[in-house]
C-alpha cells in the first residue's frame, strides 16, 4: 500500500513562542473558568499537524482486493507504525471531519478529490458506505454530504451548475438511502424520520452505522431508535436543497423544500424534545417512548439551525450535564449496567473531536460566542495535555481526567487521528 508523497499543508499562524507551560485547569464541570493554552505548546502541535498529513494520504485509483478503488487521493482515519492493524480505506464521516483544517484554496483540490470520491461511491454502490471498502458496504455512515459540498462550494471557484450537479447526487442519497421504505435501505420507519440500519438488519450493524460504536444511547437495539442526530442531519439535507434551489432559482423547488424541514422539525418537537429536562433525546419507535440518555447528539438540532430561541437557550444551560476539565462527555453518565459487557466508547467520560465541532459550531451559530470559545479551549487544553506528554493526538480523550487514558473500544485506541488532528487546527484558526 503506498501513501502519497504529496505533503497535504495547512497554513499555520504565526504564534509567539513562551517557555511558560500552564497545567490544566482543575473546573467544577459547567464553570466558566478560564483555560491557559500556552503559545508554544500550540505552535509545536499544530507543526506536528502539519507534518502528519502525508502519513494519512493514502491513493488507491484501482480495486486491490477488499479495497474500492477511488481516482482520487483521500484521508485514512489514523496511522500508527505500532498499531497492530491498520488503515488504507477512506470513511464517510471522518473524511467530513478530517478536512475542517483544511478549507482554504491551498488545499482546494485535495478536499474536492475526497469529495469526488464520494460521488464515485455513490455511483457504484448506490450508497456511501461506511468506508471503501467492499464489507463495509452494508451500511452508511451520518450523513454530511450535503455539508461537504456547501464547504467545497464556499472555498471558492466553483459554478452554480457544479453546485447544482452535486447537489443532485446528494437527493440520490437522500431519497435512496436515508428516506427509503424497503430493504436494503429501509431507514424510513416512523412519522416520517429515519433510523440507522444494515443491510444485515442487525442492531450492532446498524449502531456501526451511526458511528457511536459502541454507545448507551440505543441500548443494544438500535434498529428500534429514531436518532436525534441523524434526524437533524436530514433536516440540515432539506434545508441545504432549499438553498441550493434558491441559488438556481427555482422557487417552487425552494418552497418544497423548507415545507418538508418544517414538518420534520415539527415532528422531532414532538417525539424527541423531553419538555421536562428541556433537551432532545432519541426516540424508541417501538415502545413509543422517549430516550433516556442524555448525549451530545442533543446539540445536533441546535448545529442545523432547527431550534428555537428558547430551545437554544435550554441546550446552553444543559452544557453542565456534559461539561468536564477538558471539554464535553459524550454522555453525561457511563450508564454501565445498560451494555453488559460491551465497551461503550461513544460515552462518559470519553470526549469527541467531532462532538465538540458540533457542539461549537452549534452554539456559535445562536449567538453563544463565550460558550462556544470556553468548550474550544477546554477541548485544545485537553489535547495538549496528552501531546505534551506523548507527542501525538488520540482519536478520543478522556475529558474528566485528560492526563489518563480514555475507555476503550470494541476495537484498540488509535493515535495519530485525523479528526482530532483537523478539528484541533480548526478551533486554533476560529478560537485563538
């Protein structure tokens, strides 16, 4: 397997140098104290950012075994020489993540690559799937399609018609996959909202489709559930296509559009927001009864852009249930008895690169700038608590104590990771 020889840069600003390193600061969870993110430590990580990207590019243009061949270069999730396994295959969602760092004309080409490998999947399988390769192709991975090819868009360059051809392939997978009633895709179970699912029609398959695997949110049954965030993926889908519509004129597409976020707005209010704890949940079609997990796939709603002011403003107080030294727990308790003995690495007191993305940008879009910049620099201080330490990045940190090692996984903790290294970048360029 050959990596690229091509180094993948991302500008780095200038920052002054100090020999000060702070520790960490000890935080009530929920306080707003201020975190001392030390100039020199900053510039070193973002260097070793810099210099990691080669290792990560992998180009496979022609099939080569369980390998999908794809025409263009695109991100693995992780690279360690040490590893007992390895990575050689581009994922869905953690290419989303991967280039947030990344967004800028420099760069341009290389992320308008991975996103055209998506296209090509698309094309072939009919579905994303969950990575390239051809036994993970039962199953997708949260859908960030249509939020890939806006940011591609936004870099600069690009027509409206090359927006409105990519946007048409996105409603292919929007219709296909996400919004479809029968088997292999039958997502589209309930009121209108979608679930995660496997071709298989195995729940643990489907909970690999949402990414949290393994997580307390589904309880083991995860085909029964109407994710919060998965639903508010779809809504940020609709509202996407309403724009794009708007950019081609096509007012009554526009119209149509905005009609059906509204009625999956409506329906996710009244299925998945508790009025009692003031917050959203999934929602178990089955039983017909609210989620009892409180996760940051609660702040989903808030980053598309779908909650109200006073949604928005109950979402900010319930930070406190999340909200450790070194930034937010996926869930605000382990809930162990619920998976017997299963790892659930997608729980307290693990913490998320992408989680936080999520919860920053939400938090930033309603106006909650202290709030947003207070979890960026808890999530930045907690990175660099292991960097300075071990001299790399982890693919999730433990966020009650960032000094000791997360929970693992069904699968062994990786290093090197490219969301962690993206989103680290991201959040020095927004919040510093």
């Amino acid at each position: 397997m050959t990596v690229q020889d091509k180094r993948v840069t991302v500008p780095c600003m200038a920052l002054p140098k100090s020999s000060k390193i702070p520790p960490l600061i000890p935080a009530i969870p929920g306080r707003a104290v201020k975190v001392v993110l030390d100039p020199a430590q900053i510039a070193s990580a973002r260097e070793y950012i810099q210099n990691y990207w080669p290792k990560l590019t992998r180009s496979h243009p022609e099939d080569d075994k369980t390998i999908v061949g794809l025409p263009n270069p695109y991100l693995i999730p992780s690279y360690d020489e040490k590893a007992p396994f390895s990575y050689n295959e581009q994922y869905y969602w953690d290419s989303y993540f991967s280039v947030q760092g990344m967004l800028n004309q420099e760069n341009k080409d290389f992320v308008a690559g991975i996103l055209e490998n998506f296209f090509v999947l698309m094309d072939r399988f009919h579905i994303i799937p969950n990575s390239s390769r051809t036994y993970h192709t039962g199953h997708s991975q949260p859908p960030f399609l249509t939020s890939f090819i806006f940011d591609v868009y936004n870099i600069g360059g690009y027509s409206v018609d090359w927006l409105k051809e990519k946007m048409a392939v996105a409603e292919q997978e929007y219709y296909g996959v996400w919004m479809s009633e029968k088997h292999p895709n039958w997502r589209l179970v309930s009121r209108g909202l979608s679930r995660y699912y496997d071709f298989n029609v195995l729940h643990d398959l489907a909970e690999a489709e949402s990414g949290w695997d393994m997580t307390t949110r589904f309880n083991r049954r995860a085909l029964n559930y109407l994710p919060v965030d998965l639903n508010a993926l779809l809504y940020k889908y609709e509202t996407d296509f309403a724009l794009a519509a708007k950019m081609t004129d096509d007012l009554l597409g526009e119209e149509a559009w905005l009609a059906r976020a509204e009625l999956r707005k409506q329906t996710m209010n009244a299925l998945m927001w508790d009025k009692r704890r003031q917050f959203f949940y999934d929602y178990n079609y089955k039983k017909e009864q609210i989620g009892r997990v409180s996760s940051l796939a609660g702040y989903f709603p808030m980053w598309a852009g779908m909650v109200s002011e006073k949604q928005a403003a109950h979402l900010v107080r319930n930070l406190k249930k999340f909200e450790q030294r070194g930034g937010l727990a996926t869930t605000d308790t382990a809930l162990p008895g619920l998976l017997s003995n299963i790892p659930t690495q997608w729980a307290y007191p693990n913490g998320w690169a992408p989680l936080h993305f999520i919860v920053v940008e939400g938090l930033k879009r309603y106006g909650y700038e202290k709030e947003a910049r207070r979890i960026a620099h808890k999530w930045l201080s907690a990175n660099l608590a292991w960097f300075s330490k071990h001299k790399n990045f982890l693919e999730k940190y433990n966020v009650v104590n960032p000094y000791r090692e997360p929970v693992e996984g069904v699968y062994p903790s990786q290093t090197g990771f490219g969301w962690t290294n993206a989103i680290f970048e991201r959040f020095c360029q927004d919040w510093l």
